[in-house]
C-alpha cells in the first residue's frame, strides 16, 4: 500500500513510428504528461526512465535525455531502470519507492523504446538477453521459440490447446480495434487466428504468427505524486497494492508452464489489497505471446493448472464477461515496445478507472489489476489500481 497517486500521463501511438529515436520518444510524452497532470516541471523531485536499449540504440544514458526537452528539468534527480520487459513497471516502483521514502513529492516516470531501427533478425537477438543465454541462447526463433518450447511442453502436459490460443489472440485483436494506440486494430477473428497459412505461418511451433506480439515503436508516462499533492489534483488512481516476485532465471531450474513467480505476486497483491478476484473489474495483463496469457490466467488464481483454457473459452475474459482481460487489446493488438510497455498497461488501466477509455470503456469500473513480466515470467509486478 502507498498513499502515492498517478494524477496524469501521456502515450503515444504504437507501430512502427517516425520519430528516429528514443529521445524524440521521450520528449513526446513528457510535457504532455505534466501538463495533463497540472504540475509544473519545477515541482518534480525524481524522473525515472525505463528503456531496455540493450542494442536498440547506440546511444545510452535514456535517464539523461528527458531535460533536453525539458530545460527546467535539468537539475533534477534522473535515473534509467532497465528490467527486461517489465521495465516500465520497475520504474514505476522506483518511483514509488522513491516517493514513499520521503525523498520528493512528484515523480515523472517515463516508458520508451524504438524497436524498429534495426533488422528484425538483430532485433531477435537483442530480445534473447532477456533469457538465460548460456542455456537459451541457440533456441531457433528467438523469444517466440522460447515460448513456443513453453508451449509445446504445456500442450504435452495439458493437452492441445491451439484452438484457446487462436480465442485469447482474436479476442485481444477485436479489443484492440476501439483503441487509438494501438499498432494493429483490426479484428482478425477466431478462423483466421486458428489456421495456419501463408499469411499467419508458423513462428515458433506451435505458436503461430497471430500467437507474437509486435515489434513495436512507443513511449508512455505518468506523473506520480503524494497524497498531499494530488488532493490538490484533478484526478487520483491510486495503489490498492503493488508486489514484485522474481523466479530463477533459467527455465532448466522451475516448470516453465507455471509462472510460479507471477502465482506468488498475484496471491500477495491482492492480501494485501484485501481483494479476490471477484472484486476486480478488469485485468490488463501480459500477453506477449498468447500462451502467456493462457498461463497466466492459471498465475492469477482464475483456474487450476491445466484449465485456463476455460477462462477464454467460456467466455470469462470477454468485455462483457466474468473478468475482462486486456480490454485495451493487451500487447497482442497494442504493440510491445519493451520498456514501454509497463506505463502502458498503468495508462490504460487509468483511462478505464477515470471513464476516459473512449471506445474502450467498460462502463464505470474502480477496481483494476496490472500484471507486467521481465522474461519469461522472471520478474513479475502487479499492480491493484483504484479511483481514489
């Protein structure tokens, strides 16, 4: 539990941008994100930037870059947090951290990546570092065959469950479709999804191209800040709770189709919340690749293992089902820029708390969670949201 709330953000589009770096990126959101607040920048005290970088980009030192679109801003504490594609929410926990311990007011925190500036083989590669390379760095495929051996071992032990995986992606492509940040809005439907063909081949098998998340351009940031400051505010959302878990690095050391990391941060966030599932209204989670999803829905205590499948067959994580999940087309349909991706989730989870959603909007919810994964499932963050 933290009294800190997020009182304003920005995001921009996802795709393939024209912006020819992360710095134009950065600069993009970040008065955006003051002004949406209604803070000056004199008035913050920390700025944390999540990039993953990693290779995307010869230039580093991304915490730097924020005051160079911003003069005030200068002078001001300013770090880069990097934790695969759980970036974006370590930054954020940094600068709750930060708050929390009485070191400032107002935080900025800041999402960026351009993914899309080198070939997609060297892009693959670059991925990979979030794996345990001694071990996974000759997978064929790169992450998407890393999650297809995920998927293949779950299919061996639960059965085949490509058809569940075709639902998950043709319902967050149909979601996707309301939501003006997203890389792809189109709905593909279930048929589509569900075959292969030149058009959606085989990536990694069984995962096919409909099963992967984008490669992505994208920022996103949000102004944090006390309780004191943002009664002052137009707006709150504030943290019910929020809880990190890591696992161990190399799948050879736990069960790859139990994200036990994500289980524990799930069953700690919402003890501390004093909520169960039932309370919640929707859940923004990560689906990088569609198997990903399907597990997590057993991570997050809706099924038993092996019976996820029920979740997006029955129904249950439809807009209008038990438990939305990835209203906003989740990264399937909004894209992947990896240290963006984390503000994202909190972004559209706070479109969704303050009735701002647009096409997206699933009534008057108050209630939100938001699961984010560095790797597969290492680091794992959730996030209990709540209009305040």
């Amino acid at each position: 539990m933290t009294d800190a709330a997020i009182v304003g953000w920005a995001h921009t589009p996802f795709g393939k941008l024209a912006a020819p770096d992360v710095e134009h990126l950065i600069a993009s959101v970040t008065g955006p994100a003051l002004d949406h607040a209604g803070v000056p920048a004199d008035m913050v005290d920390g700025i944390f930037v999540g990039t993953f970088n990693q290779g995307f980009s010869k230039q580093g030192f991304e915490g730097a870059q924020v005051s160079l679109a911003i003069p005030e801003l200068a002078h001001v504490p300013a770090v880069r947090v990097e934790n695969a594609c759980a970036t974006g929410s370590a930054a954020i926990h940094a600068a709750l951290d930060f708050l929390d311990a009485g070191r400032g007011r107002v935080a900025l925190v800041v999402g960026a990546e351009k993914m899309t500036a080198v070939p997609t083989a060297v892009a693959s590669d670059i991925l990979l570092s979030a794996s345990y390379r001694p071990e996974e760095a000759d997978v064929d495929g790169g992450f998407a065959g890393l999650f297809g051996r995920i998927a293949a071992n779950y299919f061996q032990r639960y059965g085949d469950r490509s058809e569940e995986l075709a639902m998950i992606a043709a319902k967050n492509h149909a979601n996707g479709v309301a939501n003006p940040y997203a890389q792809m809005r189109k709905d593909l439907g279930f048929e589509f999804c569900n075959a292969v063909s030149e058009r959606n081949p085989f990536v990694a098998a069984p995962l096919r191209r409909t099963d992967c998340s984008l490669i992505s351009d994208g920022a996103a940031a949000m102004v944090i800040a006390t309780r004191e400051v943002a009664e002052g505010l137009d707006r709150a959302i504030g943290f019910r709770a929020r809880v990190q878990v890591n696992d161990h690095l190399p799948l050879s050391r736990r069960d790859p189709t139990a994200f036990e990391g994500g289980r524990r941060a799930w069953r700690s966030a919402l003890e501390t919340a004093g909520v169960s599932l039932d309370d919640l209204d929707f859940v923004e989670t990560h689906d990088c690749f569609t198997i990903a999803e399907l597990i997590e829905y057993e991570a997050m205590g809706l099924t038993p293992p092996g019976e996820g499948y029920r979740v997006v067959r029955e129904g249950w994580a439809r807009k209008d089902g038990r438990l939305p999940i990835n209203p906003s087309g989740g990264l399937k349909a909004k894209g992947h820029p990896i240290g963006a991706t984390g503000v994202s989730q909190h972004v559209m989870a706070c479109l969704q708390l303050t009735g701002q959603a647009g096409d997206m909007q699933l009534g008057d919810p108050s209630l939100a969670g938001v699961f984010n994964m560095g790797g597969a499932a290492v680091a794992n963050y959730v996030s209990i949201l709540e209009r305040r």
